[in-house]
C-alpha cells in the first residue's frame, strides 16, 4: 500500500528568505579538499530515499562558530557526563573551519521559533536525534514546486540558527578561508564553556 503524501506536500509553508551577504560556520574534516563539498549519508534532512537517482545532498551551515563545533565535534559525546570532556587536541586538527557567505539570498522554509509546531510537524522533526523525522520533511519540501533553496532551523543542542542547503543552492555560497580548527582564537573560551579538556 502506497504511504499517504506527507503533511507538507501541499501545506501553506513558512517561506523566508535568508539574505545576500550573511556569514555562516561550517566545520568539516581537513581531509576534505571542497569547502563547500556535501555526501549523501544519513543526517537530519538528507535524502531518506535509498535507491532514487538522483538523490540529493544536503550542505550544513551554522549561524555561530559554537553552534558549528557543537553540532560537528561535541553532538552527544557528553551525555551522562557532567565533568570534564577529555579530547585529543590531534583530533581536533583533523578538522578545519570556514566561513560560509550566502552570495545570492535563499529561499528557505522557516522551521524556527513557533513555525515547526504551526506547521503540524512533531517535535522530534527538529529536536530528536533520530533522523527519520527529518528526513520525510526534507523530501516533501525538497519536491515542492517553489524550487526551495533548503530549511531553516534551530539546533537541537543549542536552540541557535542552522541551515540545511539543498545541493541545487550550493552555487549560491562561497567558502571564505580555511583554518585549522585548534589554531581558531573562537574555540578557547567555548572549550572552557562545556568543560573541554584537551590532551
């Protein structure tokens, strides 16, 4: 039995537009040589579909430097940990950070505040570290006619500003510099906020 078409499919969205000109974080592993290169594995609002041709990517940016490293480096590592986190500062080089600018603005379905509940979505669409969720929206905005650009969310693990960018919009960016993340002046005083040590 075919599923139902998800809620979104033809729902009235929360459009918004992110401008021209704004900066945004992406951290990535240094072995990568494209700073504005995307996968098809599994993450939030990547493609659920596993046989279709063409899938599509997704490019992750986060609106703050702490956002980016949370939601790159730390994720869950310290659930059930209320003490210090232990890392390997050689790890840490492993992976570089660049600023991303947005060249031409993006059309974007706004996740944000109210909007997700407004929109009928269950809470773990966003919240959840399940990605399933995710994922169905994703697609169902993916294949609106409007052509979005990609969806504009909140962290799950600090409430801050995301985007996910579908790959037909990555022309739209540049990736400013790339540094080496343990030489970025950004990540002492986040070390010390959660409770990091290096070794």
């Amino acid at each position: 039995m075919a599923r139902p078409p998800h809620p979104l499919a033809a729902a009235s969205l929360a459009p918004a537009h992110v401008p021209a000109g704004s900066v945004w974080h992406h951290i990535f592993q240094d072995r990568f040589p494209d700073p504005l290169g995307f996968g098809f594995g599994a993450s939030r609002f990547s493609d659920p579909r596993k046989s279709a041709r063409p899938r599509f990517g997704i490019y992750y940016v986060a609106g703050r430097f702490e956002t980016a490293f949370l939601e790159t480096i730390i994720r869950d590592r310290r659930n059930g940990n209320p003490g210090s986190l232990i890392m390997s500062a050689a790890d840490l080089d492993d992976y570089v950070h660049v600023p991303v600018i947005v060249d031409q603005s993006l059309s974007v379905v706004d996740l944000r505040s109210g909007n997700a509940i407004a929109l009928g979505l269950p809470t773990n669409t966003i919240r959840a570290a399940a990605h399933r969720r995710g994922q169905s929206t994703s697609l169902a905005i993916h294949r609106r006619t409007e052509n979005f650009d990609g969806i504009w969310y909140p962290s799950r693990l600090d409430g801050e500003e995301n985007l996910a960018i579908y790959d037909r919009a990555v022309p739209k960016l540049s990736a400013g510099p790339r540094r080496k993340l343990g030489t970025c002046p950004e990540l002492a005083p986040i070390l010390d906020a959660y409770r990091i040590a290096l070794v």
